[in-house]
C-alpha cells in the first residue's frame, strides 16, 4: 500500500461515543504518518450516503473498526461492518478491529450489551439482516485486533495501530532514524515491573520500542511479528524463569537469533533470575510443549535460539545484586551507544508537562506526549517519570531545565499536590521570564481556576484538612491566578474534540520553542545564566 496511491486508503467504521476522544486521536496519528484517511465530513452534500460509504470502503486497503459500547446501537455502523467484512473475507483487504471498552467475547458471542443493542434492532429490521450483522459481528470478534478499557493507555494502542498500519503499507522502515528496538518477555514475570521501566526509560532517549504487550487477542500471527522483529535494529530478549513456558516468546526468540547473523541485528539478553550457563532450568517447559503437540523440527529451533542466546554477551540481574533500576541504567547506556542515538543537548525542544494521571494519563495526555515526540520535542512526562514521593531535588531541575511547560488542567487537577508543587515552580521560572507555559483547560471553567472556585475551592479544602500551611496554599493559588491569566487553549474551544486539541497544542509548541529561541539564542543556551540563580 504506497502512499496516497488512491482517494482513502484508511477508512474507520466508528460510533459517535469515540469521535472526540480515541478515534479522533487514531485519525490525526495517521494522517501525521502520511495516510489518507477517510472522514464523513469528506462526503459530498447532497451524495447518497451508503453508495458513497461503499465506494470509499472498496477503495481503502485498510479498515479499521472501533467497536465500543455505542458501536451495535448503530445501524450505520453495522451496514459498513457488513460490506467490510465482505471485503476482508475476499481478502481485498486488511481489518484491523479494536475493543475499545467492549469485551470480545461479547461480540463473538454476541452476548452481554452486544445482545442488548441487537435486541433493540429487532423492533426495526428482520431476521435475516440481524443474522447478517451477527455472522459479520463473529468475523470480526475472530480477526486479530486490540482491547483497549477506558482506563488503559489510549495513545499506546493508537501508537501500534498506526505501527501496524505503516508494516502493512510498506513504510516501517522508513520511519524517522532514532533507534528501534523490540522487547521480548513474559508478561506474567516481569510485565508489570521490569519491562515497564525500561520501556519508560528507553522511550525517554528517543528508542522506538516495540513490547508485544496488546499485539493479539488470542492468537498471534507470526508474519506480523517477524517483519516488526526484522525492521528493529536491536532486539532485548528479558530471560525471566518462566519465559520457556511461553510459545509466543520462544518464537519471538527464533526469529530474533535468525535475524542476529544475516540480518546484522543487535541482541541483547536480559537474564533475569535466569543463570545463562545452567543446564536444564527449561527442560520441564519444555516437556510441556511437547504434551501440546509441537512438532519436533520446531521445539529443536527453539532449544538452538536459548542456546545461542546463552553465549551472547548479556546483562544478569545478579551481577548488580538485584537492583532492577542499576540494570535498566545500564542496558539503556548500552541501546543508545549501539544504535548511535545518545543524545546529548541535541536541537530538540524541551517541554515539561503538567497533569494530574488520574484525570487524563492514559488517554489525552499520553496522546499529546506522543504527538510532541513525532515532532521531536522532547516531552518530559512528571507521574511517567518520577516515582511519588521522589519529587526532590532533581523535580525542579527538570522544570528548569526545559523551553516551554505545558499544564493540562482537568477536574481533579488541585487534589493533587505534586501538581501544584510543579505549577508553583514552573509559574516562578515564567515571571522570571525564563519560560513559557501554554495551560490547556480541559473541561473546566478558566474563571474557576483563577479564582479558586467551584471545584477547586473543594480541592484547597481538602488539603486544608490535610493540614497543609497557609503559606503553601497561598503560593499555589497564585500560580493558579497566574495560569489562568495565561493565553491557552480550552477543550470547548474546538467542541470537545480532543484530537483537534492536541493538533493546536503541538503546532503551539513548535512556534513558541522556535520563537523562545529566536530570542535567546540557541537552545543550548538554556535556560540562561540569569535563570539559574537558585539552583
């Protein structure tokens, strides 16, 4: 699928109750990377719809249905599922489905609020229509797609949507030159700790990192994950005790050994509680594969890939007596000098942003942080980035270290303290004329801020009650009077539609950081001597 080689080469079925949020995101990362992407504002006035609809569907190499609670409820939605179903099962094109808040099985079995919304169709249309949206609906529960709940990470699954879209279509590889890198393990050990920091850590130097966490939802295609494998320039396999048992990671392994020698790929092992010259140790997860049938030329390729593995040079978790955060260090120094990416004050941007997670973490702005990295600005993330509680003292050498901080002010934004600690400094820095803050209001009244009303007058009341000083509290109301006063954007502004604001914020930081080093010289030259005076 080369670029722009039809009239839609994307085109994604959608209910209304993710226009202005996850869908709304999705269509901006792909037009950013180069795709055309079908809207319904791009219809005609007066062209008849469903032939219209059709049309644009048939063209397009790649649909991509967001089936949410809302998604079944929609005739409009099940009519363009039907036709690209047809397509798919043609094999005329690639369907990509993500769950957004909408368990699958659900839809495979069309049970729980899948049933409820098809039962209220029955009212309008006949058994023979319902029987093909419920047929089309079981196709879709069976091709491999993402789940994603309200409360995951938003731009992380937009993020490998439009990954796989660029493996699709050719142009993986011609993605920007940092470094790429794939990192495989088993979720079970060390998904939720280790990998988690690495991948943070990895993804705060610029490395483009693949986890092939949300990759499937049940079965794994195997060609998808060989070509990602193949188009990375390292890959780090994480060795943990249990990493045998899994066939998915065994696979992932054979490929990246294959790649090691012709393909002049970088591996490095992780062995984590795993001692690479003991014999054995995977004999028992081995036994298991064989009870499930896995042919023998197969198992012998995974036994050559851990052998292999076991004589590369690696890093062991023992060798820093456990300290998980001393090895993510020194596999990260190691990533960056062997993809030729350490970055040291190069000439990218630097912006700190200001949030409350709760609120807006996995969805808004993880989105903004990933659309400021596309344009190289390097976007310090403070909850991603900073354990709580380890605010002090390097916290406010970040903050004063960067061109432009951005503070998304939501609801729940004054509970919390750290983000009125970092508005209280990053409001100093601006009236020393050291930065620049762009406030993004989300949903909340500018006036309120400013005068610490309304909800944030409940806010102050609690940490009132959390015995927090008068003192403290003044500063903070004062840096939220400042930021209130600051020219910023406003989600009403553009209807609520989140991804057009995160569009707007971007184009914002990238004229300010030009003009804010227009004025000061060059970005190495920040922040200047005269805003250092406290450090």
């Amino acid at each position: 699928m080369a670029a722009h080689d039809g009239p839609y080469q994307v085109y994604i079925s959608f209910a209304g109750d993710t226009r202005n949020n996850f869908t709304g995101f999705l269509q901006s990362a792909l037009k950013r990377e180069g795709f055309d992407v079908f809207e319904d504002k791009n219809l005609l006035v007066g062209e008849p719809i469903l032939p219209s609809l059709f049309r644009i569907i048939r063209s397009s190499k790649l649909s991509i249905l967001v089936i949410s609670k809302g998604y079944v409820d929609s005739k409009w939605c099940l009519v363009e599922m039907i036709e690209i179903v047809e397509r798919y099962q043609s094999k005329c094109q690639i369907v990509q489905p993500v769950f957004f808040d909408v368990d699958p099985r659900d839809v495979l079995h069309q049970t729980g609020i899948v049933a409820e919304s098809l039962q209220k169709h029955k009212r309008e249309f006949d058994e023979k229509t319902l029987k093909k949206w419920k047929n089309a609906l079981t196709v879709v529960a069976g091709i491999r797609g993402y789940e994603l709940s309200v409360n995951q990470d938003q731009a992380k699954v937009v993020d490998l949507v439009v990954q796989e879209a660029l493996i699709e279509s050719g142009r993986f590889r011609s993605l920007d030159s940092r470094g790429k890198v794939f990192i495989s393990y088993r979720g079970k050990d060390t998904g939720k700790t280790f990998i988690g920091f690495l991948h943070s850590a990895l993804e705060r130097e610029g490395i483009d990192v693949y986890k092939d966490e949300n990759l499937s939802i049940g079965e794994m295609i195997q060609p998808i994950i060989s070509r990602i494998i193949q188009s990375t320039k390292i890959s780090i396999p994480v060795i943990s005790k249990g990493y045998a048992d899994s066939q998915w990671c065994l696979v992932e392994l054979a490929e990246m050994v294959e790649c090691y020698e012709p393909k002049r790929q970088i591996i490095l092992p992780v062995f984590f509680d795993v001692d690479p010259n003991e014999t054995g140790i995977f004999d028992a997860s081995f036994e298991k594969h064989k009870e499930h049938k896995i042919d023998e030329q197969t198992l012998k390729r995974w036994k050559n890939a851990l052998t292999v593995v076991a004589h590369l040079p690696g890093y062991k978790l023992k060798d820093v007596e456990g300290d998980q955060a001393e090895l993510v260090d020194l596999i990260v120094e190691k990533v960056l000098i062997e993809s030729s990416s350490f970055r040291s004050n190069d000439g990218c941007a630097k912006v700190f942003t200001n949030y409350q997670r709760e609120d807006t973490g996995n969805n808004f702005s993880g989105v903004l942080r990933s659309a400021l990295g596309k344009r190289r600005i390097d976007a310090f993330i403070n909850s991603e980035n900073l354990g709580r509680g380890k605010l002090f003292p390097n916290h406010f050498g970040i903050i004063r270290s960067t061109i432009i901080s951005i503070s998304i002010i939501s609801k729940r934004y004054a509970d919390n303290k750290w983000c009125l600690i970092e508005l209280a400094e990053m409001v100093e820095r601006y009236e020393a004329n050291c930065q620049i803050i762009v406030p993004v209001f989300l949903d909340v009244d500018p006036e309120d801020v400013k005068h610490q009303t309304g909800i944030f007058k409940a806010s102050f009341e609690k940490h009132k009650n959390d015995e927090i000083d008068e003192r403290t509290l003044k500063i903070w109301k004062h840096a939220l009077t400042v930021v209130a006063g600051i020219s910023g954007f406003q989600l009403k502004d553009v209807n609520g539609n989140q991804a057009k604001l995160v569009d707007l914020i971007v184009g914002s930081a990238l004229i300010k950081s030009s003009s804010f080093v227009g004025k000061h010289g060059s970005k190495q030259q920040i922040p200047s001597p005269e805003c250092n005076a406290g450090w």
